[in-house]
C-alpha cells in the first residue's frame, strides 16, 4: 500500500480498540469483529435511532472474489508438502510431524497473485453501514451487525461490528436503568403551601402537584415517565425537591418575612419539624455527655 496504507493504518488504530489481528493470518480464517462507538443523546437513546456509520475495513477482493490468485490462475499445490498441508522432518531417531513452512498448511500456494490485494484475497475499503439503535438503549450498551466486521481470508466467514453505544450526559436528567432522576427547585412559598409546577419529561412538558409541608430531599414520583427498556418495561420520573433561600429581597420583602419569622416565634405550634427533632437530638447529645 506505501504511504497511504500508512495512514489508513493509523486511522485503524485509532477508531478501533479490538478486533485488529496481528502478523499473519493463516488461510481460510475468519474475519476479525469490529468495534466502533457513537455518541448519542438521551433523547435518541430512549427513542432509537438509525444511524449510517462509515467503517473502514478489510473487504473481500473483488478482482479475485477473495481468493487471492490473479484472475484465470488458481491456487496450485504446495510442492514442499504435495497439498498435504505437513511436512516430516527426520531428527536423529525421530521423525516429527510439521505444519508445512511453504504454505502454512493450506496445501496450496498462489503463484500468480492478484495485483489487486497482493495475493491477500481482500482490499481495505470504507464501507458504509447503515445501524437501526433499538429504542432504550444504555450507556456501555453493544448493538451487534453480524458480518459488519472485518472480511474473512481465503473464503473464511466475515467478523461481526460491535457498535458500543456512549451516551451524553444530560443537562436534567440522570438515568438509572429505566428511572430517570432530576432536582426540582421549588419556592419556600410553595413547598409550604404546595401547588403545582411543570416539570421537565422527555416528552414534554407536565404538570406535578407539590403537596403542602413538603421538605427538601422529598422525591416525588411520575409514573411511567421514565424510559421504556429494550424490555419493554417503562420506569418513572423521580423528581427530587430542593427548597430554595430567596435572594435579592427588597427591604419591603425582608420586613413582612421578619414580622412572619415572630408571627412562628411567638407561636405556640411546632412549625420547624426538623429543627425541632434536631434541637432534641443536640439536648440529648450535651446530657450523654454531661457537659
Ligand atoms: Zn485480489
Ligand atoms: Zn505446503
């Protein structure tokens, strides 16, 4: 190939991790499995996706049809082993039985080689293939294409393509298996009165009922608003509330909540549930300890 082989090689090893042999390979073997990786989005990867992919690889020659022996010539027999494939060696008293060095134990050897693949039996070529992504596939998942890797030698079986799906990060959104989780920011007006915000799903926008009292660290659940699996099972929306501290008060907006803080403090009810609990625990915690 000279040059140019040069940098396809380099193009190889830098798209594939596996699948490249090393040295030489017998005859009659099998095509080596590809890998290849895609990115997609979370959106893609619940929804599916066909992607046509451009993958470099070894082919079977075309000017040969693979066999590697230029066109009206064929194969001959191997004369160090008469087509036998071995070859016996005499050592001293032994005779050893060999894997014929002539012909690595095809039988045959090509004589007039194919000018086109140098008697290879296959071309390097970018093939284009086109991969249907099945609806709610995971990150590290493997979609396979049988006969999408590497050509076979000398009439051997082509390899398979792996195609490794990598998922993108999702600005909202995490998955765990087919639940997806995200952080609700809420008003401290709200979680204390509750109501309804729209929250974000994959398909849209929908509305979530916040119930009155609710705590930071609440998780709410959206049934049936997560991802549907290869399995056909459909997890939820998890949304995890945060309570947020208002900032930017005016002076106006500083005096009412001040005025509201003494309205709580002169109060008789509990309204801090977890302070209280953890007031009780610190009380506890000073009499343990005797101080
Ligand atoms: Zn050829
Ligand atoms: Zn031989």
């Amino acid at each position: 190939f000279g040059g140019f082989g040069d940098v396809f090689e380099d193009i190889f090893e830098n798209i594939f991790t596996s699948g490249r042999s090393q040295g030489r390979q017998s005859r009659g073997q099998r095509g080596s499995d590809l890998q290849y990786t895609i990115q997609i989005s979370l959106e893609e990867a619940a929804s599916g996706k066909q992607v046509e992919l451009t993958i470099p690889r070894h082919a079977a020659c075309r000017t040969c049809e693979g066999s590697g022996a230029k066109k009206g010539s064929k194969p001959k027999n191997c004369e160090t082993c008469l087509g036998m494939g071995q070859v016996r060696i005499q050592q001293g008293f032994f005779s050893i039985q060999q894997t014929c060095p002539s012909c690595h134990g095809e039988g045959k050897v090509i004589t007039d080689p194919c000018p086109d693949c140098q008697g290879q039996g296959r071309v390097r070529e970018s093939k284009k293939i086109t991969v249907k992504i099945p609806a709610g596939v995971d990150n590290g998942d493997r979609v396979r294409v049988g006969g999408g890797g590497e050509a076979g030698v000398h009439g051997g079986g082509d390899g398979d393509l792996y195609v490794l799906i990598n998922v993108k990060p999702h600005p909202i959104f995490e998955r765990n298996q087919s639940d997806l989780h995200c952080e609700v920011p809420i008003s401290f007006a709200t979680a204390t009165l509750g109501g309804n915000i729209e929250v974000p799903t994959l398909e849209g926008r929908i509305s979530l009922k916040i119930p009155a009292e609710t705590q930071t660290d609440k998780t709410l659940r959206l049934r049936g608003k997560g991802i549907k699996s290869i399995k056909g099972h459909t997890g939820d929306l998890l949304c995890r509330v945060v309570v947020e501290t208002p900032v930017n008060l005016s002076r106006e907006q500083k005096e009412l909540l001040t005025q509201f803080q003494e309205s709580l403090d002169s109060s008789k009810n509990t309204h801090s549930p977890r302070s209280t609990s953890w007031f009780d625990r610190v009380k506890h915690f000073f009499e343990d300890m005797k101080f």
